[in-house]
C-alpha cells in the first residue's frame, strides 16, 4: 500500500497513570497492530493526530492523563469498503448465517496498515447487505481471530441473526473449541486457566495476564492434553470468554506459550538449545509453520432463528498438519533411542 493510504479505522487512547513521556508517534507505535512509523508520522503531517483535542506534531510527549487520537483524514460516512473477489471457504450457508474457515495469514476486517485482502473485503463482494453493528468496515462480524489463526467463524446475513449471535457471545452461550501446539510438556492432562487479560503496561501490542484483577477483564480457559512430544504439547482449549488473544496471553502465563508465536515468545527455542541436531529440527519446524499454531476447530450454538441446535468443524490446516506430524515423529524418536 502506498505511505499515504487513508486511515481507514479511528483510535482512541488514554495514557495510564504513571506514564512517562513519550514521543507520541513511538506511544502510537505501541498501541497500534501493523502499524508503521512512517504511516503515523504522516498521520500527524495531515493533522489527522490530536492530544486532547488538539493536533499535534510527531514528536509531542505524550503524558499521564492524556487522550490520543487517530481520527479519520475524511469523515467516516465517507468510508468505502470495496468488495474483492477473494475465495472463502464456507462451510455452511442459510438465509440467516454463514460459517466461514478462515485461512491463516488472512486479516479479518480493515484497519491501520490493512485495507484490503481482508475477511471483511471478501464478504462485500460475494454478498449483499450483510448487517453491521455500528462498524461500517465490519459487515457480517459477530466476532473475529488473529490474523494468524485459522478456522471457524460464524457470520450474519440478517439485523436478526446478528443482534441474537452478538447476545449469545456476550452471554456465552456458544462452545468455541481450539487447537494449539505449545511448548513444553505440561503437567495436568487437563486444567483451567483463570486471570484478567488487559493490554500489556509495557507493550499495548499485546495484553498481558493480571492475576489480581487490577486491570483488564476476568477470562478463563479450559484446556486438555491430546498428545505429548516432549518438548511440545497438542491441546484442545476451550474458551469460556472470548478475550482478544486469550489463549496465546494465558498460555504463555503459565510458562507455555504457543508454537512459533513471535509476539508471545513462542518463536524462541526454550528447551534442548545445546543440541544442535535438536536446534536445526525446531527451526525447521518454524519454516514449516510461520504463525502461531493456533486453530478454531469447531463451533456450537443454537441457531438464532430456527433454535436448531447447530454443530460445525473444520479440518486443521496443512501446515499445522505437518507441524504436528514432524513432532509426533520425533518424540516417536527420542523414545527408541
């Protein structure tokens, strides 16, 4: 995309207590999700960033208090989502909802750095008219994943079935099921995993775990072993809340964060770093699967019109396939010798 791309999402943010001062383009830099620095000092060239109300320059200091924004360079009933001719994968379709594998790499909706090739782009243009919640860039969305993780989503055509879906989100009346591969070899074949999941004080990137719920949002996950490697585990995580990173942020609380997840340090090699033989393994590995190993499997709920009871799965990508496969056959190894 070109530098000076319009700004397709509005930001708001309000710096915490204590914050010391910082240039606001590298304040940005920490909050927003593919951003450049690049993209934001233009921002601030066009006026289009304001601290407390006011426009600023890149290198104003943002303060303990102060309210950023990133507001839109045009006004935002100007806002055109255009429709890309990008194949989706559809699992299921009625005259009320859709269900949609996602493949990995693919962004869900448009925002700062992404404005095509996205979830939401496909959607415009192999359907018409799909309800939005007040999100003119979100039509259709009843919830979303990682740009790097694969699988399920569940996906309105109607006000209706949207205003149901979104309650029985909040409410937590849906069984969201996950596939992941992490590091270590954890000691429960099954468990929970409990703790507040805010923005990380120290990277706005990611969030962070707070145990005594001082900031952030209660979240829990259920999670089961499937199989063990050795040095890495397959689980199945089921999500009793729907936290923006939940899984990846809980797992690496608890000293397992997920494969070759590089925002949560799963792209390092924890464990066997002496063995050269070993090392060469998890890096290939790591080229075998770029991304967090992380999968929406499946996805069951009572259908928002007919109160069906509706179950749906989907098949685990090639590359985890692969992943999975190159560590059972290792472990298979070790074993022997």
């Amino acid at each position: 995309m070109e530098e000076n791309q319009e700004l397709f999402e509005h930001y708001k943010f309000v710096a915490d207590k204590g914050q010391s001062p910082l240039r606001v383009d590298k304040y940005l830099m920490n909050f927003i999700e593919h951003a450049t620095r690049t993209k934001i000092q233009k921002a601030a060239q066009d006026g289009n960033i304001k601290v407390n109300g006011n426009e600023v320059k890149s290198n104003y200091k943002v303060k303990s208090g102060d309210t950023v924004t990133v507001e839109y360079s045009s006004p935002k009933k100007e806002f055109q989502l255009i429709p890309e001719d990008i194949p989706l994968n559809i699992v299921y379709e009625d005259d009320d909802l859709l269900i949609v594998n996602k493949k990995p790499g693919m962004v869900v909706h448009p925002g700062f750095g992404n404005y095509s090739g996205t979830l939401v782009n496909a959607l415009a243009f192999h359907f018409k008219n799909l309800p939005n919640m007040g999100e003119e860039d979100r039509p259709g969305l009843v919830h979303r994943i990682d740009k790097n993780t694969s699988g399920i989503l569940v996906i309105a055509k109607t006000d209706q079935s949207m205003s149901v879906l979104a309650k029985k989100f909040a409410d937590r009346a849906l069984n969201r099921r996950y596939i992941a591969l992490v590091w270590g070899d954890l000691k429960e074949d099954k468990g929970s995993i409990t703790g507040h999941i805010g923005r990380s004080l120290k990277n706005r990137k990611v969030m962070s775990v707070f145990e005594d719920g001082a900031h952030g949002k209660h979240a829990l996950t259920h999670y089961k072993v499937l199989e063990r490697f050795g040095y890495t585990t397959l689980v199945e995580c089921k999500l009793e809340t729907g936290r923006t990173h939940q899984i990846r942020a809980h797992f690496k609380h608890i000293g397992h964060p997920l494969f070759n997840d590089e925002e949560y340090g799963g792209n390092q090699i924890l464990k066997g770093t002496t063995f050269t033989k070993y090392k060469q393994f998890v890096q290939n590995c790591f080229k075998i699967c770029s991304r967090q190993a992380l999968h929406a499997k499946s996805l069951t709920f009572f259908h928002p019109i007919s109160g069906d009871n509706m179950q749906f799965d989907s098949e685990i990508p090639a590359d985890m396939i692969q992943l999975i496969e190159k560590w059972k056959a290792y472990a298979k190894h070790q074993k022997e010798d």
